[in-house]
C-alpha cells in the first residue's frame, strides 16, 4: 500500500513554500512551469489537482501490487535447435540493457542455442560496428538492444536482405512488429505506462505540489520519447513544476551527473523536492553529490527511476540511500520473451503480442529484493518449448 510521505512539519512547509515562489520566477532557468495560487497552502492544505491526485494515488496503489500472475503465452511452438543469436548492446554499462541480455543468455541456455554478445560502448562509431559485425557473422537471429535501429540503417537493411529476423529490446518506441525499421517484434514494456505511472508516483507522493528535476538521454529516441511523455503527464497537476530537463547522455552519466546535481542543488535548493531519470544508473551517479551536499538518502529529494531497475536501485531503494522508487523493467522475463519469439520467427509463426504489466518498487513492497518479474514465466516458457 503506498503512502504519502511527509517531512518534517517545518522543513515541509519551507520547501512548498520555496517551490510557491516559482510563480514570481517566471524567468528563471529551467522553470518551465506556469503559476500557483496556493502560495499560503501548507502541506496539510488542498492539493492543487485534487482529482488527477486522487487518480494518482489510484493507479500507484495497483502498480505496486507484486502478486501479478503470469499474463504471457502459454501455448508456441516447440523449441527449434542448432541456432546462434548475437545481442547487439548499445553499452553493457547500461543495466537495463545488461539485464536483458543476461536474461537471453539464460533461456539460450534452457532452449540450447548460443548467444553471443557485441558491445556497442555506447558510441554511434561503435554501435554501426557491432552491428557490422553481428550481420557479418550471419547469426540465426539479431537482437537491436536499446539502440535506435535508424542509427545503423545500412546494417539493418543489409540483415533484412539476408533474411536474418531482428527483434528490438526497447528498439522503437512502441512494443510489438515494426514494419518501419522492419522488426519481428519489439519488446518493451509500454512507454507511455512506464512515463505515466512514473509522473503519477511524484504526485501522489507529493500530494500534488512538487518541483521536479527530470533526467533524460535525448540523443536515444526512446528515452527522449518517455522523458516528453513523463513531462506531459506532470503538467496535469498545475501545483508540480518542472524545475529542470537534464539531458546527460547515459555513456556520459558517471562524469557528468554529480556536477549537475551539485548545481541543481546550488540553484533550487528546498525548491526541488522530486526527480524522475529516464534510467536508474543516474542515481547511483547522483548519490555522491547529494551526500557531499548533506543530503539524506531518503531524501528529499525523492528520487524515481523510470525504466530499468536493475540490483542496484533495488539496493538503494532498499536502503533508502538517494532513491525512493523505480519502474522496473522486468528484465530476466523480456530475455526470455526475446528468446521465445526468435523460436516463433524461426517457425514462421506471427509474433505473441505479449506485452508485461508496469510496476512501482519502493523501500515498503520490494522487501529487500534485487529485481523483479511477474511469476511463472520461466515455468511457461519451457512447457511451451518442451524444455
């Protein structure tokens, strides 16, 4: 069950009171927010979108459900042998994409295929190399892992004349077959889910008056995609203000995202009372600034990860050590969803259709766990394949 958080009477009422001001501050930096008449409101008082606050409070009390059963096929066609898969990554640093790959890896293992893994490192140069490699090496099957496949149009283009099926892990913005880059199928969890349920969390939470610090990658389609998104849902709550949109490239996040979280603190101050990052690693970055800064670890400000999770938000969450909350991707699930919907292609069957549910993990419903997917996957996945 999710519940509000409350600071400490004074410091909570400082810190709304600060973010009041914005309505006077019109030309600052980074507010990109429209005025508040409730300047004399203390944390007690009215939210500001009393209906889309309730809405909220709503859809974070089912999104942190943990016993969702397993909604995914249950019926396919049986295992298909002797294939070889290569993950292109778009950097192995990024844990989501990690995860997934680890995730391909274990069920490659169950169905008795080899995987092989090519590191793009994160580079545009190194992306379109792992992928020249990848389609030089004339796999069964060719996984685009967290890259824009227009990025490596040409190598695409090329695996689509030899006949070589691709599927995407969070490749194109919607879940499911695209016909423009031609994919078999594209596995995420929906975007526009994960974006919502990201911004419902911070109202919620805030009790519908915060000043937010979004965090995104805008040079990944997707992730540009999801941070705009996330923004559109904050703006249905006039009191929750847009303080800041970071654009720190995630091969970049370690150099550059503890100088600007110090220099949000140093600009916002009390102001900021909650962030959302288009990833989780950003927080493990963030976490030496906000201590250096005399910050606590459970904040505020209350930080989200909106996609992801990998062990270490769930640590830090745990922990309550710089972030509050994450959506996590179900991970180890979508590797082997990948690996299941390789066998359809191989079979000239259509892909499932399945997409997975989104979750909330905080400190109160994750128990000290390190990662999270709907149960029974791995059980249905090898019934299906006679594993």
């Amino acid at each position: 069950m999710h519940r509000t958080r409350k600071a400490a009477p004074g410091a909570r009422t400082a810190r709304l009171a600060c973010c009041a001001l914005l309505a006077t501050a019109t030309a600052l930096v980074g507010c990109e927010r429209g005025s508040s008449d409730g300047a004399d409101e203390t944390a007690s008082g009215p939210s500001g979108c009393p209906d889309v606050h309730t809405r909220a409070q709503d859809a974070v009390t089912r999104a942190e459900r943990t016993d969702i059963p397993w909604g995914g096929p249950t019926s396919g066609p049986e295992a298909v042998s002797g294939r070889t898969i290569v993950y292109v990554a778009q950097t192995m640093t990024n844990p989501g994409v990690a995860g997934a790959a680890n995730g391909v890896r274990e069920a490659a293992r169950v169905i008795g295929w080899n995987v092989r893994v090519i590191d793009g490192g994160g580079t545009p140069a190194g992306i379109q190399a792992a992928m020249s490699e990848a389609v030089a090496l004339r796999p069964s099957g060719i996984v685009i892992g967290g890259f824009d496949p227009g990025s490596t149009a040409q190598q695409v283009a090329r695996a689509n004349a030899l006949r070589i099926p691709l599927i995407g892990w969070h490749a194109v913005p919607e879940p499911g077959p695209s016909r423009q880059p031609d994919l078999f199928t594209n596995v995420t969890t929906r975007v526009q889910d994960v974006a919502r349920i990201s911004a419902q969390w911070i109202i919620s939470d805030s009790d519908g008056r915060a000043g937010v610090v979004l965090i995104t990658d805008a040079s990944i389609p997707f992730a540009r995609n999801k941070s705009d998104l996330i923004r559109k849902e904050l703006a249905g709550c006039r009191d929750v203000r847009l303080l800041s949109v970071e654009n720190i490239p995630i091969p970049d996040a370690s150099s550059r995202t503890p100088r600007e979280i110090s220099s949000l603190l140093s600009r916002f101050q009390d102001r900021w009372t909650h962030s959302v990052a288009i990833n989780d690693l950003y927080f493990a970055d963030a976490a030496p600034a906000f201590r250096a800064a005399g910050e606590k670890g459970s904040g505020p400000p209350y930080n989200i990860g909106a996609g992801d999770g990998d062990p270490s938000a769930f640590q830090r969450i745990n922990s309550r050590n710089y972030q509050a909350a994450t959506v996590p991707e179900p991970l180890s699930l979508q590797g082997w969803q990948i690996v299941d919907e390789f066998n359809r292609a191989f079979s000239g069957r259509p892909a499932s259709g399945y997409t997975a549910p989104v979750h909330i993990a905080t400190a109160g419903n994750s128990k000290g766990a390190t990662t999270w997917d709907p149960s029974g996957y791995r059980e249905a996945y090898r019934k299906i394949w006679g594993k």
